[in-house]
C-alpha cells in the first residue's frame, strides 16, 4: 500500500510539472493530455481509497470461495450455478486464477455445491464482501405452470493459510473419510479413493477436497480450508456483524440473505446490507459486481470507524 502512494505521488508531481510547462508555453495538445491523466490518477485515487479499506492482516491472502444450493431441490441447485457463473465471469474480469477443489453436481440440474482456490492480489479482502445468503426471485424455468418462485444458495469465504499459522486441530477431533473422485481425471479419479473429506467434531465443520491426484495432497489443501473456517468462526465470536451473516447453524434461508436478485415481477439486485441496488440485473449476472463490493468496502469502514 506504502509502495502504491509514493507512485501515486510521483505521478501526481509530473502532472504538476507538466502543467506548469503546459501554461508556459500556451501548448493546447499538452492541456489536453493532462486532462487525460487526471481522469487516471482519478480512477487510481478510488482504487487506492478502496485499498485503504483492506488493512486486515488477512486481507491481501488467497481464498477458498465456495457456493452451496440452499433448500428447494433443483430450483436451489440452479441458482447456485448461476450464482457461480457470475463470479467466475468477475474473476476472469479481475484477473484472478481459479482452481476447483470439489464439486457435487445437482441430481437434475446445476450444482448442489462447489469449492474453488481463488488466488490474485488481496483475493480474500474483496470477495469476504460476498460473503452471506444470496436470494433468488423469478419464473421457475422447472415449474409446469411457470410460477414465481424463490431460491436461496450461500456463498462462503475463507482465508489460505501458510502452513505455519498458528490455529492447532487435535488429531483426536478429526474424522477423516476417504472416496473415489468424481467427474473426469483419468484412471486414478476413478480407481483410487484419493479424495478426502475431513469432518471438525467440535464445530461440525465438514470440508471435502478432490482435487489433487493423491490422498496425501488432498488431506493437506482440506487442512487448509478447515483452519480458515475456524479462523473465521473466531472472528464471529468477536463481530457482530459476521456472526449475524453466519448464524448460529449458517442456515441458507430467509432472514439471512445479504442480496436479492429479482427478476419478476420486476428487475432489481439490492445489497440489504448497505442498500445499494441496480436495475442492471443481466450485467450483474454476468459478473459487474465491482459496485457491490466497493459499496460494502465503503460501509463496513464506517463502521470500524464508528466503534
């Protein structure tokens, strides 16, 4: 953050110095390359400010972004792949690189849940904003009569640790699973039980990994996403807030959704945390998010500030 003032800075001095030259020597062409320039230190001016909002000491980390089909069978199950369409668009926006780690498809359609590694500069500050219930409203594609109906699916964000973090798991309180892979991946997906499921006896935290080629790597990535979860339900313990988003039981129904997706009787996304809504809702579903997470970087400063 430090090194991007001072280049923001030093850019700043060479406009100066160049509008000086620009009012000396009356140059028209000069005037208007600097009017170029201010309009990008503008836009680098909002970046930097956002980036002021990420100063937790886990907030330029990698993630693990995970999206779960609430109740509702199909219905949910849909919505959770579109759910995951739009941020695979927005990550491939932002220049983030994706790696799946486990995927349980739909019985009919879409996806029941999926865990992704999401790995680009300060990947866990921005996307801990999604974090929560998103609600679906809209005619239901699967209904004979074309009725409205409303889906739910949950968006989960954790930090990747280092292997060096200090958040210690008894070998006693683990039980450990193993299974055939699905999907594609050859022979040893389908032959060799190399996926792991690790279930947290204490919290009930249950993570699954099957995408590495042996037992031993899937165990250490499944490691990595249980110590973010528990990371996180200390900071629960601590932030109203979260605990709020989380729950208790991290139910995925009313009550809980951060964000409404409408799509009839009319066309609206609002973000119930901050208020901040859109009539653009093809473009969101799409992934031009960016508005909503900046809205809840902006919202969630205030209130740090505030306490």
């Amino acid at each position: 953050m430090v090194d991007s003032l001072e280049r923001f800075g030093s850019r700043l001095d060479d406009v100066v110095v160049l509008l000086e030259m620009a009012r000396e020597e009356r140059d028209e062409a000069t005037f208007l390359e600097i009017g170029g320039e201010i309009e990008k230190l503008n836009a680098d001016l909002a970046k930097l400010e956002l980036q002021s909002h990420l100063s937790g000491d886990y907030d330029q980390l990698n993630c693990y972004f995970s999206v779960q089909a609430g109740a509702g069978g199909t219905e949910s199950c849909d919505w959770a792949e579109m759910l995951l369409r739009m941020y695979l668009r927005y990550f491939q926006r932002t220049g983030y690189d994706v790696e799946e780690i486990s995927r349980k498809d739909g019985e009919e359609a879409g996806i029941q849940s999926i865990t992704l590694l999401i790995k680009g500069p300060y990947a866990y500050g921005y996307l801990s904003c999604e974090m929560g219930v998103h609600r679906l409203v809209r005619l239901s594609p699967y209904d004979s009569d074309h009725r409205r109906h409303t889906s739910f699916a949950a968006v989960d964000v954790v930090p990747e640790f280092a292997d060096d973090i200090d958040i210690q798991i008894k070998d006693e309180d683990l039980r450990v699973d193993t299974y055939r892979s699905g999907g594609a991946g050859g022979q040893n997906v389908n032959k060799v039980s190399s996926a792991v499921r690790l279930t947290h006896l204490p919290s009930g935290f249950v993570v699954a990994c099957q995408n590495e080629r042996s037992q031993h790597q899937n165990r250490r990535m499944a490691l990595s996403i249980l110590k973010g979860k528990l990371f996180r339900l200390e900071q629960q313990k601590r932030d109203q807030e979260l605990a709020s988003l989380v729950g208790e039981k991290g139910e995925i129904a009313w009550g809980r959704q951060i964000r409404s997706y409408v799509l009839h009787p009319y066309q609206m996304v609002k973000d119930h945390r901050t208020d901040h809504e859109s009539s653009q809702t093809q473009s969101i579903l799409d992934g031009e998010i960016d508005e909503f997470i900046e809205a809840y970087l902006h919202h969630r400063a205030k209130k740090r500030q505030a306490k």
